[in-house]
C-alpha cells in the first residue's frame, strides 16, 4: 500500500493504494493519523478508490484509526469505496460504524453541517 495525502477545506484526506493488508501498511496509517493529531487535524477522510483489496488487518487499521480519531475528539469517513470494499463491510457488520460518500467533495461537505 502505498499513502498520499493532503488538506482540502481543513478536512485531511488520505489517499491509500494498492492492497491495505497489514505489516507496514498498519503502522504507516496509524502514524500518518497520529502526525495530524499532534498538529490539532480533527476531520479527515480515507479515500478507498484505489484500493484493491483490504483483509481483516486492513479492517482493523481503518476500525484502529476511526477509534482514535474519535478519542480526540475527531471524525474518519469514508469516499469512494469501492463495491468489493462494501461487501466485506457489510459482511462484517461495520457498514453502519462508518459514515460512506460516493465522493470526496460529498464527504467533506458532510464535516460542513
């Protein structure tokens, strides 16, 4: 996996590609949360249109990073998940945990209200 992200409207969005499946993957989200907390970031998205596939460490990175955003007094949403993403969210009963957009403009219009 690979992570890019950026700031757009005050609302952090990060920008995943490839495979989230743990090892690396886990820590380089994690820290990359944790970089913007410290600079008092509290609103951010993960776009999952690039992602191909995600296992359950991958769940437990996103599950990790909605947790403690939310501890801080942040929020995490999703943009562009992709149907196979969907599936397995809704296979696990996490499809209600997070807040889903079609896009990343839809998203953060949602921080917005």
């Amino acid at each position: 996996m690979k992570l890019t992200d950026r700031e757009e409207n005050g609302v952090i969005v990060l920008e995943p590609t490839g495979k989230i499946m743990g090892g690396p993957d886990a820590s380089l989200l994690h820290d990359k949360l944790y970089e913007f907390i410290e600079q008092d970031k509290k609103q951010f998205i993960v776009d999952l249109s690039a992602v191909d596939w995600m296992n359950s460490t991958g769940l437990g990175i996103l599950i990790s990073g909605y947790t403690t955003l939310r501890n801080n007094g942040g929020k995490l949403k999703l943009a562009n998940v992709t149907e196979k993403i969907k599936t397995l969210l809704v296979i696990t009963k996490l499809d209600p945990v997070f807040e889903s957009y079609d896009s990343i403009a839809e998203a953060i219009k949602s921080f917005e209200q």
